[in-house]
C-alpha cells in the first residue's frame, strides 16, 4: 500500500505529562497523522464515502488531546492512533505526538513520540464451489488467503445442497477465519482477484461457480469493533449470512464460540445454527484444505 492521506501540525491545548504543574496549567500539543488508505476507490468516484474524512480525523486528535490527562506522550500517541484506525479504510497509521514546550530542563527544539500501527482486524471468509475439481479449488483458495490474512482456523469440508438459484451439483463449503490488515474494501478486492483467478464467472445469480468468497464478518461483534455497512459494492455483515447453514455449521466447527451480529444482535453461531435445518449440510471430503492430501 503506498496511498496516504497525511495531516500535519494539528495543535490543541492539553494538560499531559507527569508535573503536578504540566496538568494543571496545560500545554500545547502538536499532532502529525499519516494514514495508509487505498485511495483507488475514491480517485475513481470522486466520492467522500469512498476515502477518509480527514476533518473528522483532525476533530478526533483534538479530542483526545483535550480530553483526558494522561502521564505519557507515549500512551497519547497510542490512543490516537487507535482511534484513527478505527475507521474502517484505514489500514495503517503513524502519530507523530510533539511536544515543544515539555519541560527538559535544558535547550531543545522539540521533543516527540513517534508510534506506527498496522491494522489487525480478526475476519470469517466463506469458501464455495461446485464446478470443477473442488477440493483442489478450495485448497489452492485457502492457500492464497495466506496474501490477504493471517489464517487462524480452517474448518472441516461440508458438501451441501445448493440453495436458490437453477439445478446445480452439490457443494462443498469451508470457512477461514484469521486477522487481516486490509480494509474491508481492499479485502473484497483481494477476495474478487482470488475468484477471478479461478475462472469465477457472475452471470447467474446463485448459479453454479468455480470458486465463491464471502467476506462474512470484519472485526469483532464481542467487542464492538466489528464494521457494520451498508454500500453499493459491500454489506457487513454479510446480510444472508445468520440464514445459511453451509456457512454456519462450518464456522462453528472451526471457532466454538463464534459470533455474528444479526439485526443490531449479537448471537452465538451455535444458537444460530440450532435454529436452522441442518439437512442439507454432510461432511465432505475428509481432507485438510492447507494440508492435503493431493
């Protein structure tokens, strides 16, 4: 990633730092961002929802330079750069905290804090294929996932009957979950690239395909950081998932404690898959999709 959107000398008054006086008289601060977004999108629709809003940024620095007083710079610079990669396009951040009025005791210019954070959001990716040599699809998919995340879990293969679309064969699904540093939107691009590679074709919905790639859920619903979104090329969570059982009866194989959000909701997916008829879902082809056997 080489796109960045990069802000610099944001000043706000704060009352950091360990002197009893540093916190009750207050000092200036001054912030420098540079965040790593994928600025594609954006150059492309001339769109303000396809990039960062780095006014929206520049506000949240002041806040926290304002808001509460804390010891250490350091732990300033921290909670700056959570807050920005909080926002789901960014996928990387430096702060640069300065603070040139800090009591050395001896001549300086400035003094600054430096932090550099990568975004580590955990994912759950559906695999799908019935076209082809399957087993082979799904382990080359998952193989090349290792591009896009870091795989925690892979799930057993489940053969499942096709829901919706024209008579098709039968499935075979699988679910990796993992931690990626990309945004939601980079990750999407990275899974359509994976598909495509596959000869994956998008002319019948529901429709028979060589490879399919879900990006299921971004973030973590236990803690709040999960994306909810709602736009023209992406919806998180994914808006049929809490009804599939070809998704779900492998996740929860994989991760045992998994959870989804479901209309503002977060429920356990084994309480999900309770819920489901579960026919149309068997074990498939005994094999470990990063392992083989071939």
């Amino acid at each position: 990633m080489s796109d960045q959107i990069v802000l610099k000398g944001i000043s706000a008054v704060g009352h950091h730092g360990v002197l009893d006086f540093e916190k009750r008289d207050g000092q200036t601060f001054v912030v420098d961002v540079t965040m790593q977004v994928d600025l594609a999108p954006a150059g492309a629709s001339d769109d303000l929802a396809d990039t960062v809003n780095y006014a929206e940024v520049a506000g949240d620095v002041v806040a926290l330079v304002q808001g509460e007083p804390l010891d250490l710079i350091e732990a300033l610079a921290a909670r700056i750069a959570d807050r920005v990669l909080a926002r789901p396009l960014v996928e990387a951040v430096e702060v640069v905290v300065h603070k040139p009025q800090a009591p050395v005791g001896h001549p300086f210019t400035d003094v600054q804090v430096r932090v550099v954070r990568e975004r580590q959001a955990p994912v759950v990716v559906a695999l799908g294929s019935n076209v082809g040599d399957s087993v082979e699809t799904l382990h080359d998919a998952t193989v090349a996932l290792f591009g896009l995340l870091d795989i925690a879990e892979v799930s057993p293969v489940v053969e499942t009957d096709p829901v919706g679309g024209p008579d098709q064969p039968v499935y075979l699904n699988a679910v990796v979950t993992g931690t990626t540093h990309l945004a939601p939107s980079s990750l999407l691009a990275g899974l359509h690239d994976i598909e495509r590679a596959h000869g994956r074709t998008r002319e019948v919905r529901w429709g028979p395909r060589t490879l399919d790639l879900d990006l299921v859920q971004y973030g973590d619903p236990v803690f709040d950081t999960d994306v909810v979104m709602d736009s023209a090329t992406l919806t998180l969570p994914h808006p049929r998932a809490h009804e599939r059982a070809f998704v779900l009866v492998p996740w929860l194989q994989a991760e045992p404690e998994a959870v989804l959000r479901v209309d503002g909701t977060v429920r356990r997916v084994a309480d999900l898959v309770a819920g489901l008829d579960t026919s149309g879902v068997r074990p498939g082809p005994d094999v470990d999709l990063l392992e083989g056997p071939w």
